[in-house]
C-alpha cells in the first residue's frame, strides 16, 4: 500500500492511501483547540449551511473566545498550504485509482486470455477427433466398399470375364444409355 505525506499544522505525518476519506474529498484538519476544521474553502453559503446542520445535529462548536477568534484568522493563511495538501491528497487519490484500474484491467486481461487458451485447447482436440474419425471412415469406406462389391458378386455367381462389360453396348432397362 503506497503512503502519501501530509502536513498538519506544522507536524508531518504518513498516511496510507486507503486511509482517505471515500466519501468526502475534503481533509480534516485539528486545530490547536482540538476542534476539527475543514481544509476547504467554503463559500459563505456552505459556510452557514454547515453550521445550521451542525447545531441541529449537535455537533455545534462551542462559541470561541477571543483568543480563538484571532487564531481563526491566521487560518486562512493555512488556506493556501491545506489547498497544497488537498491537491497532494487528489494526487495521491488518483494515483490509487490508477494504480487500481491498472490491476483490474490485467486481472480482465488475464481471464480473457486463459478463456482464449481453453478455447484454443478445446478446438485443437476436436480437429484432432475430426481427422480420426475422417481416416477411420475413409479406410473403412473403401475397405467395406471393395468388399461389398466383392461379396455381392460373389453372391450372384458372375466370374471375373462377366464382371467387365462394353461400354458400348450397355443399356439400362428401359432402353437409355448412360452418359459417356
């Protein structure tokens, strides 16, 4: 699993890429008063929708004092590091997710090629079955063919000098001649 550094309020940590958040693609950073802050920019509208959310949920912060307030204010000069450190964190994101894409599509790749392979195997012992099975009928043919004429005149009783007739005087029954 690749780790990915990230800055927080002046500490260095390593996080592993499938720590992230899923669902949110915003980090969570701790301020000196423990309180959790969002590394977003917010416009002023998210900014109050959050915080009615937050009191109806009871996750309000508690109100700051002053000396809070002005600390609040060198927050947004953390603004432009926590925007480094989400560009970091998307680069790091995207990363995984190629990383990610890549194995699956080797994994298809794989599957696909040992589903070829299996097809290929299966096709090369059916041609082998095939060419069997054609020279068994070929030798047999002409080996039952030679003999059933053999035995059928054997049969009838007609020697050999019976056997060979002129052409020129064949007729059939009905007084037509084969086509030469």
């Amino acid at each position: 699993m690749m780790s990915v550094p990230l800055q927080f309020r002046g500490t260095s940590s390593f996080l592993a890429v499938g720590q992230f958040p899923t669902l949110s693609k915003r980090l969570c950073v701790r301020g000196d008063d423990g309180e959790p802050t969002w590394c977003a920019k917010l416009t002023p509208d998210q900014a109050a929708a959050l915080a009615i959310a937050r009191e109806e949920t009871g996750y309000a912060s508690p109100p700051l004092p002053s000396a809070q307030l002005h600390r609040s204010a060198s927050r947004s000069t953390l603004a432009s590091s926590s925007a480094e450190t989400t560009e970091d964190w998307k680069k790091a994101r995207r990363r995984e997710q190629c990383c990610i894409n890549q194995a699956n599509y080797r994994k298809r790749k794989r599957q696909h090629e040992q589903r070829l392979a299996g097809e290929i195997l299966a096709l090369e012992q059916g041609i082998k079955q095939l060419e069997a099975h054609r020279n068994a009928a070929l030798q047999g043919a002409q080996h039952n063919l030679i003999k059933s004429i053999g035995d059928f005149y054997y049969a009838v009783g007609v020697d050999a000098q019976q056997r060979q007739g002129d052409v020129r005087n064949f007729r059939f029954a009905d007084g037509s001649s084969p086509a030469l």
